[in-house]
C-alpha cells in the first residue's frame, strides 16, 4: 500500500512539473518535437551551382557544398525542407556562366544560385537573378563594382575586395614608403579595387606614379616587356592584385628578372594570399620574402575536424587529386550552403511550382529572356538569408548590406612553402602585433611607425626593409644651377676636373644633398654652374635666380637669401642658416695700456684712503692686544713693524699672529668683511680694464658713417648693395669685396684711400670672417633682419621630385 501511494506521488510530481514548465522547447520551424524516424517528405527545393568545374578549385568548392548540406541535415534530419544541387559548368566563359544560369532558372526553376566563380561572370548573373527574383549567392566574387545597391538579390557571401584598402595602405605608411606601383589584371575584377585603394593610399599622401595593367591571358613575352618597363622607373614598392595563376607567372618572371632582390618590397592582396596554398610550391619558392594580407579566420575545433573530414573524403571521392588544397573559398562556400540551408528552413512552406510564368510568352525558346518567370519564393528567401546569423567554421557569420561582415586581417609573410604571421589589422585599432591585445599597437595616423614592431623576412633573405626606391635608369634629371664663387668657398666652391667636368662642393652644396639623399624615393639631379667661359659668374645673385624663372635651371643650391623682390617670380624652401644682415668694423686699439695699469682700478684718493685704513686697522689692533699678548710686545721698531705686517696682512689673509682680545676679534670680522669687497672690485675692475676696453669698436653706429662720409664694403653681387643704397650710402662710397682676406686688406688701408671703415654683410659671411680674424674686428648692432639662406625652386615646376618635399 505504501508503495502504491509512493508511485501516485512521483507520477503526480511529474505532471506537476510538466504543468508548471510548459511543454519542452521545439525548434522554429517544427510543429511537432523532432524525431530521427519521421515519415512525412521533406520538400525539395532546388538550388543552381554555377561554377568553372574544369579548374580544381570549383572542383574542392563544390565539395565543400555538398559536406556542408550534408552535415546540417544530419544534424538537423526533422527539418521539413531538403536542398537539391543542380550544378553547371560555366567552362571559365561569361557566355557560358550567363547561358547555365538562364537554364536553371527557366527550364529547373530553382530557388537561389551559388555561384558563378569570377566578377565578370557575376555581372550578367546578377542582372537576371534580380529579374526573375532569385537570390545570387556568390563567396568568390569580390570586386568592389558588385554591389547589393546595383540589386538586392545579390549576396556576396564573402568579403568585399575594398576592405582590404585600408590595411594595404597602413603597410605601406608603417614602413615609411612614399610612392608605391599598383600592379593589376586587366578586367572588371582588378580595376574594382583601383579606386577605393587609390584613395586609401592618398590619404595618406602616398603617390601611385605608375600602374601595370596586364592581361588576364597574357603571355611570358607582354609580362617581361611590363617588368623591364618597371625595372627602369625609381619606386620598388609594388602591390600585386590578380588571381593566383596570373601572379605565379609574374614572379616567375621577376624572379628571372631579378626582382626579387633585396632592393623590392612586393606586397599581395588577399586575392593572391587567400589561395596561397594551391599555388605550386616552386612559385612559392621564388616568391620568398612577399608580404601579404588575408582576412583573418580564427582557429576552432570546428574547423580543424571540417579540415580533417574534407582531406579524407576528398581523397576517397577524387583519388588521382592527390595535390588538391583547400583554400579560404572553400570554407566560405561551406558557410554559405550553411547560411542557405537555414534560410530554405526559416522561409517556410515553398511552392512546389516555384516560379510565375508570364502567359503570353509560354511557347517562347528556352533561352529567351523575355520569357524568364518570377520567382514566387525569392522574396521570403532573401529576407531569410539578410536575418540569417549564426557561427560557421569561418567565424561569424552575418550579411550586413547584403555581403559579409569585413573581418579582422591578417598581415602574412611568405616564408618556405607557406605563410607566417606577422601581425593583425582591425578598423579600430589598425595594426597590431597580437590581435587580442592593446599593449603592441603601432598606430598609422598620429604617431610616427617602428619598423622594428614587424619581423619580416623581405626578398633577397634580408631583415631590414627596403628603402623603396632607387636611382631611375631613365627620366629626367632635375638642374640644379650653382653660383661661381670667387671667394667665402666653405659655402659653395665649384672646381674645374681634367676632363672639363665640375666638382661642386660646400657647406650649401652638403645640406642640399643631405636633403636630397633623405628623400623617401629617389630625385635624379645634376649640378650646373652658372658661368661663362672664362669660369667666373654671369651676373649676380639676383640674375642667377632669375634664371630659375626662365625655366634655365629646375632649382639653385647655394648661399642664396630669401628676399621679397626675389620671391614675385621664384620660390623659395625652408631657410637653413640664421639670418640678418650685420656690420663688422676694427676694434679700436687701447693706447692707455702701460706697465702701470694695475693702479687703473682705483682712482688715487681711494688708493690713499685704503693706504690709511690699513695702517689704521693695524695700529688699533696692536693697542687692543700689545698689553694681553706677547707677539705684540717687543723692542719699538718691532711693534712698529707688527702694525704694519699685521694690517697688509689681512688683504691675502696670510696673517700668523694670534688675537686674544675678543674687541681686536670684533674689528677683525668687519675688516675682513670689507677687505672681500675691496680686493673683488678690483678684480672686476682690472679685468673690463684689459679686456672690454680692448673690445671696443671704431664705429659705433650707421649714423657715425653717414656723417663722416665713410667707404663701407659689401660683397660682391650680394642684395646688400641695394640695402646701403636704401639707407643713404652714395654709390661710389661703396666698396665690393670677395674673400675674407680681400676684406681683412681693406680694412687695413684708411677710409677714403682705397679702404674702408666698416662691411656690411649676412652673418654667416660675417662669422666666417670673425672665425678668421677674431681679435681685431667686432660687429656691430642693429642687426638687419632678413630670412636666411634658402634653395630657389620654380613656381611652375610640376615634377613630384622636389616640389612636394622642400618647404
């Protein structure tokens, strides 16, 4: 009995709690809990393959389907939908891709289309799924020109080709390269990406001088003949977009034509990278030190069984394959059958007569496109698969805008037969060493770039990078006049050779080519001196840059001033020296300098009275000690002695006597406190005796010159010229000197006989000649200001050589 109530109450708990909790859960689409055994028919719903089934990658793709439907209806057999593949070959002909597509959709009627395999094929297909309403799923087409807004039944169910612009870009600006070639195949596929990299790359004020186009079906000859062609330009930094067996063809030849040497950067877009595994292993090896981006995939159990699973079968179904790859594609076309098979589901009950025929058009040809009926399940299956999110072997999976969300990439390094990561790249944090972390991040907007943060091994097995540019074989070479200098040759100096040619040398000539040489490409150039046939200069400054003007020279390197008459018609760089315009005159010699001149400091009251403190000083304190201490005692003379040794004494503070007498101690302190004072005004005043006196300038003032009439000299063809003028010299008191020394001799000939009282002339001229001379002449305020020493460039000069860079 006590059994029998146990039992009633367990069963009574039971539907208790099955009262209270509800019915168990029950999947979307099912109206009844799932069961293995059920009887009722799934419905058929048949969906086209479009792909190029006589390559091996379509042929490992197609697979990857046919393992995906198979692995979700395994796991998922209670589901009332089935897909059923209708598969066409498109023979890799657009004709043919549009022709199998027509077919499925008139005479089967499918529901949606995987496929085609390129963006070419893509254009047409996309055209008719939109008019007949059947959704074109695409995980290989990636040209930026498909898009969802030309129509919304096209699903890119991979990633678009423009979300890679971006990290492309942040490569080429981390290592500093300004100017990059864009190398591409000639169609639809590799002209979608131009634009948006274009812009990427402009942004950040990196230049394209050049862009390959090669053919997709180009031979060995047109391929090398584009090769030598870049070989003679300066930029070695070339981004490489083309399908895989273009590219492998391409670095064949560069590698026989040795560009891939230590002095090249190749950089390849994700659609060489995606499918670098199925390229031959003796492309790869001369493909080594090509670095490379590819959508990042993050590593998952999932995914290494699917990987397991498809080597085995694929080995059982296809076993003369023996080399067969599975690439990035065909793990995005897992996903995607995926993606579809859930929407079949989530869409509902289809129609078994799936299409609306138009009537008056019954008994047109099967191929005619008038004909083409309307889907009646393509609405609710597109707005199946826009909702459709869920986990797949790639990562995430969810369509946003119609194709797939852009990823995180993955910057690779091609290494040996394979790839070997080198660091990430997101949207928000650019790149970065480890993907999870923040700590590595190098930022390619607002901070400068460590090369050091990537290890890379580059072409020609080396760790550094390459510069990016080198010397071009061909073009033009930018003229650059120098002046011809009879003297101040530390600035510019320009030496005759034997065989006629010049050697140009000088401070000015050294920052110029250092400038020149730190430019991120190179800027062919060849110095010009501008000189007649006897080797002096033509005319002077003003000339020289206006010669710039006339389109004679393409720039001037030298001691050049920036003046504002000159600048109306030139350009001119950054200065590179300080500037101002000072005057230098002799020092004016000291005549009260005699071997007496140490009494100088002081005048002689102030000598007698320290005389007399002293002898004061000395007297007071042998009264307060002569009567308690026994050094002050003794015979007269003695004790007169004593005051006079004792006070002296004090002034080098070499006195021995002992003080008892705190009194005598008292006027000690204030004596010796006085004593300091006195022997440092003398110091002081001895030394601006000998050596601020001696310092003094002739001239003191412009005004003093113009008033005594003075010759002043300035150097020859300089714009100071002009400037005495202005501030009231006469012409013919002006007096032109070249080198230091003609200026040291005119200075040693008295004004108005051939020489001069003072020169005026730019700084660095007049350090130079105070490097020289130091002890006999000064200069002289006011300082005259102007802008420095600058180079002259062209307004109109339109070459990027060093337009862009100086200034």
């Amino acid at each position: 009995m006590e059994k029998k109530v146990n039992a009633l109450m367990i069963i009574s708990f039971i539907f208790l709690i099955s009262f209270i909790l509800g019915p168990p859960p029950q999947p979307a689409m099912a109206a009844t809990p799932p069961k293995k055994n059920t009887t009722s028919v799934p419905v058929a719903v048949n969906v086209g393959i479009v792909l190029d089934m006589q390559l091996p990658g379509p042929q490992v793709w197609l697979s990857c389907i046919s393992m995906a439907l198979s692995d979700f209806y395994s796991a998922h057999d209670y589901y009332k939908t089935r897909i059923v593949l209708n598969v066409r070959d498109s023979k890799q002909d657009v004709v043919v891709a549009a022709s199998a597509a027509l077919d499925l959709l008139k005479n089967v009627k499918v529901d949606a289309i995987i496929g085609p395999v390129s963006s070419m094929q893509a254009h047409f297909i996309i055209d008719l799924g939109a008019k007949a309403r059947v959704p074109i799923i695409s995980f290989s087409a990636t040209s930026p020109s498909l898009s969802s807004i030309r129509s919304p039944y096209f699903i890119r169910s991979t990633v678009n080709d423009s979300s890679q612009v971006q990290v492309l870009s942040s490569i080429v600006s981390t290592f500093g390269w300004r100017e990059v070639v864009l190398i591409y195949v000639d169609n639809e596929f590799g002209e979608g990406i131009i634009p948006f990299l274009m812009d990427a790359l402009d942004a950040l004020n990196i230049r394209v001088p050049y862009r390959s186009v090669i053919r997709p079906m180009a031979r060995e000859d047109e391929i090398s003949a584009e090769l030598y062609k870049l070989m003679t330009m300066q930029t070695r930094v070339f981004i490489v977009h083309m399908l895989p067996d273009l590219a492998s063809k391409l670095f064949i030849k560069a590698k026989h034509l040795g560009m891939m040497s230590d002095e090249y950067a190749w950089i390849a877009t994700d659609a060489i990278m995606n499918a670098l595994n199925t390229i031959d292993h003796d492309v790869l090896d001369l493909m080594q030190g090509v670095i490379g981006v590819r959508p990042y995939i993050p590593k998952s159990q999932e995914l290494t069984s699917f990987m397991n699973r498809w080597k085995k079968n694929y080995r059982q179904n296809n076993p003369s394959a023996l080399n067969a790859q599975l690439s990035l594609f065909g793990l995005w076309a897992y996903d995607s059958a995926t993606a579809l098979a859930i929407a079949v589901e989530k869409s509902g009950n289809f129609s078994t007569n799936g299409f609306w025929d138009q009537d008056f058009l019954r008994n047109s040809s099967s191929t005619d496109l008038e004909s083409l009926g309307i889907s009646k399940n393509g609405a609710m299956l597109l707005k199946a698969l826009l909702e459709t999110s869920f986990t797949g072997i790639t990562g995430y999976f969810k369509l946003d805008g119609g194709q797939l969300q852009s990823p995180a990439y993955q910057i690779v390094n091609v290494i040996a037969n394979g790839a070997k990561e080198v660091a990430f790249w997101t949207s928000e944090k650019g790149i970065e060493k480890d993907l999870n972390s923040t700590a590595n991040k190098i930022s390619n907007t607002d901070k400068a770039i460590s090369k050091s943060d990537l290890t890379i091994i580059w072409p020609g097995d080396k760790a550094s990078p390459p510069k990016g540019w080198v010397i071009p074989t061909s073009g033009k070479k930018l003229r650059v006049g120098v002046p011809v200098k009879d003297g101040f040759f530390e600035f510019v100096n320009v030496e005759r050779n034997s065989d006629n040619s010049s050697t140009v040398t000088g401070y000015s000539i050294d920052i110029f080519k250092a400038v020149m040489s730190s430019l991120p490409y190179a800027v062919p150039y060849e110095f010009i001196p501008w000189e007649n046939s006897d080797g002096k200069i033509v005319g002077n400054y003003n000339e020289l840059i206006y010669q710039v003007y006339l389109g004679v020279f393409d720039a001037i390197a030298g001691d050049t001033t920036i003046v504002a008459n000159r600048s109306q018609y030139v350009d001119f760089t950054m200065p590179y020296t300080e500037s101002g315009v000072s005057m230098i005159v002799p020092i004016r010699q000291n005549q009260q300098k005699n071997a007496w001149v140490f009494l100088k400091p002081l005048t002689w009251d102030l000598w007698l009275t320290t005389f007399f403190f002293f002898v004061i000083i000395g007297f007071l304190i042998w009264l307060l000690e002569h009567r308690i201490n026994d050094e002050f005692r003794g015979p007269p003379l003695h004790q007169i002695g004593m005051v006079f040794w004792f006070s002296f004494s004090t002034m080098v503070f070499a006195q021995k006597e002992k003080v008892v007498s705190n009194s005598a101690r008292f006027v000690l302190i204030i004596w010796f406190w006085v004593v300091v004072i006195l022997i440092q005004s003398y110091t002081a005043s001895l030394t601006s005796m000998l050596t601020v006196q001696q310092l003094q300038p002739t001239v003191t003032n412009v005004n003093e010159l113009l008033k005594n009439k003075a010759y002043v000299g300035y150097q020859k063809g300089s714009f100071v010229t002009a400037m005495l003028v202005r501030m009231g010299f006469e012409k013919f008191r002006l007096v032109e000197y070249n080198s230091v020394d003609e200026l040291h001799k005119l200075f040693t000939i008295e004004s108005g006989n051939g020489g001069i009282a003072a020169a005026f002339d730019e700084i660095p001229y007049m350090k130079l000649f105070l490097a020289t001379y130091c002890n006999q002449y000064t200069t002289v305020q006011p300082t005259y200001k102007t802008d420095g020493f600058a180079f002259v460039r062209t307004f109109i000069y339109n070459s990027f050589k060093v337009q862009r860079y100086f200034g």
